[in-house]
C-alpha cells in the first residue's frame, strides 16, 4: 500500500503521516490549488464576447483562450503522472504553481490573441501537473486512518471551482474586465507557494523528460486532443465524431510501449478498473445534467440569468456542505460504502429531474439539485481515497492521473452525449433525453463501485525500461 518504511522514500514522495505527523496545511493547499485549477476550466468562458472585442478577434478566435487550457491539460495528464512518480514532490508544487500564477499575469496581459493562446496552453500545461499532484500530496500528507477527510478536501473543493467559474467571472466581468479574470487565480497561488515552501520538506529535484518520455507524450497528446476535440466540435456537428478516430492508432501504440505499461499495469489492479469507470460515469453524468438544466431553464422556460445562476448553485452548495462528512464517514465506515452512497443519492436526485414537465419550476429543480450535489459531495473524496489506496507506492502520481484523465473525459463527453441526445429527440422531448442520459451514466456508477473485487489486489511489477531505470 501506501506506507513506507523510515528511510525509503523516492523521489515524488514526501514523508506521509504514518510517522505520527498530520500535516493539514498541506492538505489545505491541495484543495486550494485544486480549486483553482478547476475554476480556470469554465471562468474564462464568460468572458469570450469580451476578449474578442479587446483583441479585436472573432469569436472562434476567442474561443482558444478556453480550449488552449484545456487541451494541454487533459492531454498531458497520463504522461505528467508517470513523469512525477520520478521527481520531487516539492520542487513540482513549487514549479507548477509558480509557472501557472506566471501564465496567468501573462494573459492578463496579453496585447493580442496569438500571446493569450500562448499563455493559455503554457498554463494548461502547469494546470495539468497540479491536477495529478492535488491527490498524492493530499494522501501522502496525513497518517491512513485520516485519509478520507484529507482526499475530500481537493475531490470537494476542484468540482466546486467548475461549478462556481461562470459565477465568479461574470462578477469580475462586470466590474473589473475581463483581465480580472485571469488575475484572480493569481493571490491564491502565491499564498499556496508560501506555504508549500515553509511546510513540505527538501527533496529530490526535477529532471526533465528524456527522449523516450517526450515521445510518449507526444503519443498521448495526439491521441487525446484529437478525441478532445472531436466531443467538443460534436455538441454542433455530430459528423465532428469521426474525428475521434484519429485517437485511436496514437494511443494504441503509446499502451503498447514501455511508457502506457504503468497505466495498464495499475488499472490491472483488482478493482481499479471499475473504479475509474465510476469515476467517468459520475463526470459524465453531473456534465450532461448541468448543461441540460442551464440551458433548458433559461432558454426554454425564459428564467433570468440570475435565477438560474441561483438554481444551479444548489448542486455546488448540497456538495460543499457534504463533503466534509464524506471523508469522515469513509474514515470511520470505509471508503467504498460511502462513495457508493454517494453515487446512489447523485443517482436519485438526477433520476428525479427526468419526469419534470415543461414548464420548470427553480425550487422543484433546486431541491434535486441539492440532493444531487449532496451525493457527490459524498462520494467525492472517498472515491479517491478507494483509488489511491490501492495504488503502488512508486505510481500513485500514475494512478492520480488516470483518476483525473477518467474525470475529465467524463466531464467532455458528457454535454456531447446529451446534445446528441436533445437532437435525436427532437425539441419537444429533447430536454427529457438529455437529462436521462445523465440520470443513466450516475446509475451506472453505482454498481461499479458497489461490486467489491473477486481477488487481492496485486502490486504490478516495476516497468523495466530505461526510464524507469533512471527513475531508481
């Protein structure tokens, strides 16, 4: 499992709270950053009409400065995970969070759109390595009876940040511009940088990727931007699909090399598998529902933009006041009865929107919101810690991101499946399709996470190619 013997840390680890310690801090900073790396997922998206007109762009330009962050990120997550298994833990947090708070003044000041979309891949980037350490830094920071509450901290905390972006840029937008949207992440990361650097101790230094790593990267981020890309171009143009197929033949041959082995490897892990499926499904399901019900609230039922902004932040709030008693609940009961709670009261809650009739009513809507939200609130951080848990020692930042890459690609396919849901129902019976396609993935999560494994889970073997090698 995860505990270490005194004396035989490796690089990525920091001393864990095994030893007696608990270090809270940095669990603090792991929820910061991974709320703000979250937010910048949808804040930025409020603010597109008026970065064109600033930059003097059309809005397809425009529209780079949310793709160009999220394309690096969601890209570079499985080859950052098995690059951080290799590098100090703190000499990353440092790194990322420096160079992501130096992306952001960047394109805060960006004169054009050519410098914006340079930052914004830089910084997707950066947000990528924090997304995988948020996790191992939380785990690896407090004693094993304490890890729920710890890992529920950023599992809260990150969804909360993609709920509550378009919120707070539009507050930003009104008042401050839409600069002002990128300098908000800015004092947060400052604050985590304080912190990291007086509280995790010195160790290994970074190393940059050798050549066999930056081919698997290259592999990957072929390979997923072009599925990426593909969901995002499909919510307009299904034929958008058929460029998903262009994934395949990258990322084939990146799982049948040396660098996709880790990968294979863990998810090999009795129990993983699924796991991560649950963790897609759920993504995929609260995605599709939070389209669906913006859209179909202010659009079809004439809500105003504040009542729906209102209604929607139900989910946001059932899940920040539930995650807390997630982790702690999965601390004292185990982790994988309280995340399958979890999933079953998201199940219910969006199960219940699907039979609204036309005409919304925001309170009927909130109150399934809430019970929605309190269900990931629930199972948020004891999923992770289920996962975590049964990672190696040396792949836990593997494990992190493939974690966060399932989340991901559930949170992109998700609107797309219920976009192409609503056309195939057409406009009278639209609303009721997408919303069971999200009722029908948070249901599938269920059994996956409830089915215990058939076997021990068993410790992969250590790769044994020549970047691995140099790992030890």
């Amino acid at each position: 499992m995860t505990d270490h013997r005194p004396g035989s840390e490796q690089p990525g680890h920091i001393p864990d709270g095994s030893a007696g310690e608990d270090r809270w801090l940095l669990v603090a900073v792991a929820g910061m950053l991974s709320f703000v790396a979250m937010l910048d997922m949808n804040i930025v998206n409020v603010a597109l009409a008026d970065i064109a007109d600033g930059l003097h762009v059309s809005a397809a330009t425009a529209q780079w400065a949310v793709l160009g962050y999220q394309l690096p990120v969601v890209a570079l997550l499985l080859p950052v995970g098995r690059w951080l298994d290799g590098v100090g833990m703190r000499s990353a947090v440092l790194t990322a969070t420096a160079g992501f708070a130096l992306c952001s003044a960047l394109a805060a000041a960006a004169p054009w759109a050519a410098w914006l979309i340079a930052a914004r891949v830089a910084q997707g980037a950066f947000g990528a390595v924090l997304f995988v350490l948020m996790p191992v830094l939380a785990l690896r920071s407090v004693r094993p009876e304490k890890r729920g509450r710890a890992m529920s901290v950023p599992a809260t905390l990150g969804p909360l940040g993609a709920v509550t972006g378009p919120a707070v840029g539009g507050l930003l937008l009104d008042h401050l511009g839409w600069h002002a949207v990128f300098l908000v992440k800015i004092p947060f990361c400052v604050l985590a940088l304080v912190v990291a650097w007086r509280a995790m101790p010195p160790d290994g230094a970074l190393r940059r990727p050798d050549r066999r790593s930056a081919g698997d990267t290259l592999l990957v981020a072929t390979g997923v931007a072009a599925l990426l890309l593909a969901l995002t171009l499909a919510s307009d143009r299904p034929a958008w699909l058929v460029l998903a197929l262009a994934a395949v033949p990258p990322l084939w041959w990146w799982l049948r090399g040396p660098g996709g082995r880790p990968v294979t490897g863990v998810l090999g892990v009795a129990g993983l598998f699924r796991a991560h499926g649950a963790v897609l499904a759920l993504a995929a399901g609260f995605a599709a529902m939070h389209y669906v019900v913006a859209l179909h609230l202010q659009r079809d039922d004439g809500v105003s933009a504040t009542t729906t902004g209102l209604t929607v932040l139900a989910f946001p709030l059932g899940m920040g006041l539930a995650g807390p008693l997630g982790g702690r609940l999965a601390d004292r009961y185990g982790a994988r009865p309280t995340a399958v709670t979890g999933v079953a009261f998201t199940a219910v809650g969006l199960v219940l929107l699907v039979p609204l009739g036309g005409d919304w009513s925001p309170l009927g809507v909130a109150w399934r919101l809430a019970l929605a939200g309190l269900g990931m609130g629930l199972n948020g951080g004891p999923t992770q810690a289920l996962v975590m848990g049964a990672a190696p020692p040396e792949w836990t930042a593997t494990v992190g991101s493939t974690v966060q890459f399932a989340r991901s690609l559930g949170f992109t396919l998700g609107p797309a499946l219920a976009t192409a849901a609503w056309g195939l129902a057409g406009p009278v019976n639209g609303v009721h399709a997408g919303l069971a396609v999200a009722a029908t993935a948070a249901c599938l999560a269920v059994p996956l996470l409830a089915l215990p494994a058939r076997r021990p889970a068993a410790v992969p073997e250590k790769t044994t190619d020549a970047a691995s090698a140099a790992h030890r």
